[in-house]
C-alpha cells in the first residue's frame, strides 16, 4: 500500500467507508497489481492503530462491489480491473463531494435540481398553499394512533387499488363536496397524477379501443397529454371558445378520448357552463367515447357553492373524475385519485394482472387520512381554508385594478389559486418573467402550457399570478413592484 488513508475525526464519514474509498482510488488508479494480496485484516488495524472491525468492514465492502476477492490461506486479493470505469467513478465520489458539509451538498443538489427552488421576496407562484395552517398537532395525533394501532399491517402491502377504508371514505366526500356518484369499488388511489394516468391510459389500450388518440385544452395541462403521449396516444389539441372546450373542433377530430377541467380551467381559469357540460356527455354518449374531469380544485370557489362535477350530472356517464388532496392538504402526502366508469373497471383488473403493479401511495397516510375523513377534520380544514384563500384573491384583484388599472385583463377570478393576467405588450412573456423573477418576483408565463407553438389569438401576453401561498400584507406591495417594473416595459 503506497500511503495510509487519513482517518481524521473533522466529518461524520465512517472509518470503514474511508477506508473502502481509499483502496478503490488505490486499485482503480493501477496502484495494485492484479491479484496482489492486501494486509490482513489485523495488519491493516495495526499499521492504521484501530480495531479491526472498521477494517474487516471495509473488506467486505470491497468484495460486495467487486473490488477484491477472498481466497482461503491467501487472503484478500485484488481482482483485474477490466477498464478505467471504476476510476472515472471513484473521481467523482472524492472528497469534493462526499467530504462536504450538509449545507455545502444542498447547494450543489439544488443546482442540478430539475426544479431549482429560487428564493424570492415575492412568491405568486401558481400552486403554493398556504400551508401555516395545516392541522399538524391533529394530523400528527392521527398518525400515532394509526401506528399504535396498525404498525405491523401497514409495514406489508396493501391493496394495489388504495386501502379500502379510504376509499370508502373518498367516495361520501366527492358525493358532499363535488356531486360524484361513485362507489369504493369504481375509485383507484394513486401516489400522483402521472402514475393514475399511465395506468388509465394502460387500461384503456387493455380495453382494445381501435382508435388511440385524445383531445386536450390548448392551452391546458401538460402532464396529462405528455403522459398519454408516451403512451403511444395521438395528442390532439382543441381550441377553448368563451364556454370551454370548443364542441366543433371536438366533433371533427374524431378522437375517443378528450380530457377537460370544466370547474377550473388551468390555466385560464373558465369555468365551462351547464350547457356545455350537457353537450360534452351527449357527445361521448353518441360516439361511445370518454370524457377525463380534471377537477384539482373543484371545492375552492369563493363567490357562490361550489358547482357540482360534470361526472355527476348523468348517472352512469362516460366520464372519468380525476382528483387529489395536493390543494386540499398538503402535496407532500402524496394521495391522488380516479374514480373509473363502471364499465372500465373490468378491464382495469385485468390491466393489473398483466403488469402486478404495487400500492404506490403511503399505506400510513392513506389510513391517517381515512380517520381524518371520517372524524370532520378534512372537510373542517377546507372551510377554514376556502376563507383564508378568498381574503387572498379579493386582496390581489383590489392591489391589480389599483397598481395596473386598465393596462391589464383580470381572467379566472372566483376560484381556485391563481388568476391570469393578460397585457398588451410589445416584450416577449420571457423578457417580462425574467424582469419579476430578478426583482425577486416569483410568476410565470402561460406560453409553456399552449401546444405547436400555438398563442392567444388576439397576441396578448397571459402571465399566472398564484395568490394561495404568500403573506396576505405581501399582496399589495408585490403587485406595485410588478407594475413598477412592467411599466418600464
């Protein structure tokens, strides 16, 4: 061995783990020849003045990686590198990054994060809630009482369907809160919306439709086309008219499939009239075609009830209701859903015996949040909420008519999270994003969610102005530094 490893006491590495990683620098440099033998193991502990667990440690975990075999009467040798990969690797895997500290390896994760967080003083981001108010000491008490409970059950599977105690319950809250007429057996819980989506789009390629395409919003939600896209689904984007989805572009495309969010249009904010919901039905009923509710914040109106799904007008519809609890709750729990026609879930079942998929949302906080259902609290937590969120929109409008008065269009008032800007303006949406975001303002552009390039007929620049998360004394002087800076534009 050329030089001893530093065994410095200055960072939480483990003794073995150093060890390890010098040997493997050793080895994977050409400072071992192929098959030479290492110290013993109470060799190695005396040159390095440590026990020799830390050392038979290291040993072992250089065998299990392929580094060094072990041969009776001889030893422990080193096994022939076949190329310079595990050297490009170990470079990598240097002190330059596992030595950091904490903070230090944070900051390098965000940088390569496909999601960097940007720190900003004024936060309009589209989907933050304000999330001070989560119930936590309920929630927390919850959860122990299902520990206590349930440890042991919960540590195994569950049903890949979603527990059925929460989907009992899911079922009485769409019926009180959003007007689905569904049953436990017809609602499937997912971890997030891709997965309950690729596993819809799996059951209806099970089902055997001769004709894969769907139609979508333009502009509209781009996780759901992309999903259906890698599916091997034709994605055709529809135009919306003042009323939603455009019902003539629809009869000419031919599709089976079109996906909708007639409560809260993302991003526009329309909310699709009764006629038109009507209309939708019809059309699938007549073409034997379905319809996809995407309802992500159908219980957050602030002028009126909330309007009943499109799912439920008709008993029996061709509709299948997508929800979660991201905007209810938290999204950190990871608990989305869809209620399937009746007639889906035969293929469904089959579609699961092809593929043996598992549980993917947390058995814990499925049963967690069934309690909380049962016992009130969600439907507790939302009232607060609808009042918190409400404050919030009527400050942000009353701060938009007075800081940008006629030069913009309020769209998407009256529910939801965020509202839509709309401006006439010489700039791109990109020059304007990127002026708030360097003052510190968080929004953004619509143009990313509008398909083939496509924009706003008559030219305008749409911006997303969420109002959920943010402090309700930041509204009004974010608003004014917005105007300020866009005024220069």
């Amino acid at each position: 061995m050329n030089k001893l490893p530093k065994l410095d006491d200055n960072d939480n590495i483990p003794i073995y783990v150093k060890l390890s990683n010098h040997i493997k620098r050793e080895i994977s440099h050409g400072e071992w020849a192929e098959h030479s033998r290492l110290p013993s193991v109470r060799k190695f502990a005396e040159m390095l003045g440590i026990s020799t667990t830390p050392v038979e440690w290291a040993y072992q975990q250089l065998i299990a990686e392929g580094y060094i075999y072990s041969q009776p009467r001889r030893g422990y040798c080193v096994r022939a590198m076949v190329d310079s990969y595990h050297a490009m690797q170990i470079e990598k895997l240097d002190p330059q990054i596992a030595g950091q500290s904490p903070e230090a390896r944070t900051t390098w994760s965000d940088h390569q994060a496909i999601r960097p967080v940007r720190a900003v003083q004024y936060d309009f981001h589209m989907s933050r809630n304000d999330f001070s108010l989560f119930p936590m000491a309920k929630w927390q008490q919850t959860v122990n009482r299902v520990w206590r409970e349930e440890a042991k059950e919960l540590l195994f599977y569950g049903d890949p369907q979603g527990e059925w105690g929460l989907r009992c319950e899911i079922a009485i809250y769409l019926a009180q809160f959003r007007g689905v007429s569904s049953s436990p057996e017809q609602i499937v819980v997912g971890a997030e919306q891709h997965l309950l989506m690729s596993l819809l789009a799996q059951t209806l390629l099970h089902k055997g439709e001769a004709q894969h395409s769907i139609g979508v919003e333009n502009p509209g939600y781009r996780l759901l086309p992309g999903t259906f896209r890698n599916y091997g689904y034709q994605v055709v984007p529809i135009s919306l008219d003042h009323d939603g989805l455009n019902l003539t572009e629809l009869e000419q495309t031919g599709v089976k499939l079109a996906a909708v969010s007639p409560s809260h249009q993302f991003p526009l904010g329309l909310t699709m009239p009764i006629t038109r919901r009507l209309a939708l039905l019809d059309w699938a009923e007549r073409t034997k075609a379905y319809l996809i509710e995407d309802d992500y914040d159908g219980e957050f109106r602030y002028y009126g009830r909330p309007i009943p799904s499109m799912q439920g007008l008709r008993d029996g519809s061709r509709v299948i209701y997508m929800g979660g609890f991201s905007q209810a709750l938290a999204p950190a729990l990871c608990i989305h859903y869809m209620v399937l026609p009746k007639e889906l879930m035969d293929h469904f079942r089959e579609m699961y015996k092809t593929v043996l998929f598992e549980q993917s949302a947390s058995r814990l906080h499925q049963r967690t949040l069934e309690m909380f259902m049962r016992e009130g609290e969600l439907g507790k937590h939302i009232r607060k909420m609808r009042n918190v969120y409400k404050r919030n929109h009527d400050l942000i409008v009353q701060a938009i008519q007075l800081h940008f008065g006629d030069r913009v269009e309020i769209k998407g008032q009256h529910s939801g999270f965020h509202l839509v800007l709309r401006m006439a303006t010489k700039q791109s949406a990109k020059e304007l994003v990127t002026a708030a975001i360097e003052a510190g303002i968080q929004i953004s552009s619509t143009e990313y969610l509008w398909a083939n390039g496509s924009e706003p007929a008559d030219g305008k620049r749409e911006f997303i102005i969420g109002f959920a998360g943010i402090e309700p004394e930041r509204i009004e002087p974010g608003i004014a530094a917005l105007a300020r800076i866009w005024g220069d534009y």
